[in-house]
C-alpha cells in the first residue's frame, strides 16, 4: 500500500500552465531543484497500491540535475502518482498528476516546504 512518508517536509503542489499538447503521451521531464540529491523515483498510475520499481536503478538525480522519464506508447493511464526519496529514505509524493498535460515537473525545497511546479 502507498504509503505518505514526510519526515520534516510538507508537499505541495503548484500547477502553473499545465498546458501542453494533448497527445496522449505521459513522457515528462523531472527536474530536480530540490538542493538534495534524489536517489529514488516512483511513478506509478494514481488507481494503483504499490508503488513498483524505482526508475533511477542504481542511479540518483543530482540536485540541478534533470531526468527524461518515458512511458511505453501503450500505457493508457493518464494520473500519476510520483514519489522521490533522498539517501535517508525521507519521501515525498505528489497525486493525480495528469501526465497528458505535464511535459515538465520541477521538484522545489524551500522555506522548509516541497513543491512540484508543473508545466
């Protein structure tokens, strides 16, 4: 089961011109402007309990770093949980993003609160 892990951050979500082409297509850009290095990501469709594999592997995002994450061109689902961990296991989650209007995620830290500006 999904689970909300915030150990000493809060998430927020900011929409900003979520306005891209409705192609049907839910591949994005992750962008990490967090100032933590992010060693995992999950997406995982909104109506689904667990959250799968982490997407980075053995990899992690470099905090300014950014990532192109692609979907298989027959996935159907449109909302999208994500979830971002740090070295610590510290999460954070953002639900229901509409992958078919988001080409661009920007991943903030600031004032001691977590927000996801969409694009």
């Amino acid at each position: 089961m999904k689970k909300f892990l915030s150990l000493c951050l809060s998430a927020t979500l900011l929409l900003a011109n979520a306005t891209t082409g409705n192609a049907g297509e839910q591949d994005f850009t992750v962008i990490n402007k967090t100032g933590v290095e992010i060693n995992a990501l999950y997406v995982s469709p909104a109506d689904k309990k667990e959250w799968g594999e982490d997407i980075l592997g053995q990899d992690t995002l470099a905090a300014g770093a950014s990532a192109d994450i692609e979907f298989d061109p027959a996935e159907e689902a449109d909302k999208w949980d994500l979830r971002v961990e740090d070295k610590e296991g510290n999460s954070i989650e953002w639900s229901d993003l509409d992958l078919t209007e988001i080409a661009k995620v920007t991943l903030l830290y600031a004032n001691g609160k977590a927000t996801a500006k969409v694009e």
